[in-house]
C-alpha cells in the first residue's frame, strides 16, 4: 500500500502470509516455527499481530528443553 497499490487489489492476490524463523535446538539441527495470516487478517491486521501461535510454539520448545535459554530468549523479544 506504501507504494500505491490499492488495497482491494492487495486482498485479491494476497491469500496467505506467514511469519516463519529456523531456531537452533539444543541438539544442533535447526526447527522452523511459524506463524501466518489468511485473507481478510492480512491488511487488516497489524503485522505486529503476528505471533499467538508462534509464541506458544517456542514456549513448548523451551518448555520441553528443545532450545536453549539463549535462544529462547533471543526469539521471546520478537513474539511480543
């Protein structure tokens, strides 16, 4: 929209957006968490929006010991 596409337009082509980080575990192989909005929830939601869901992920994953403190707190700032 910031250079001048209308936003009717964007909402005819834009179908899914998602928000995705490949994090290091702490067994050295890397997992993706993601995040994505569908449709209406693209324009009409702020990007900072992004994040429910992929928050929770990396909660489990810290939960679980699958990532280190390090990361887990590296990545927290970004979900919010």
């Amino acid at each position: 929209m910031e250079l001048g596409v209308d936003k009717t337009l964007l909402k005819d082509v834009l179908k899914v957006t998602i928000y995705q980080r490949l994090l290091q575990q702490v067994n050295g192989s890397l997992a993706a968490i993601a995040d994505w909005k569908e449709d209406w929830q693209i324009l009409d939601q702020p990007t900072s929006d992004f994040g429910s869901s992929w928050k929770e992920v990396l909660d489990g994953a810290f939960k679980s010991k699958r990532i280190s403190s390090k990361v887990y707190e590296e990545y927290k700032k970004i979900a919010a």
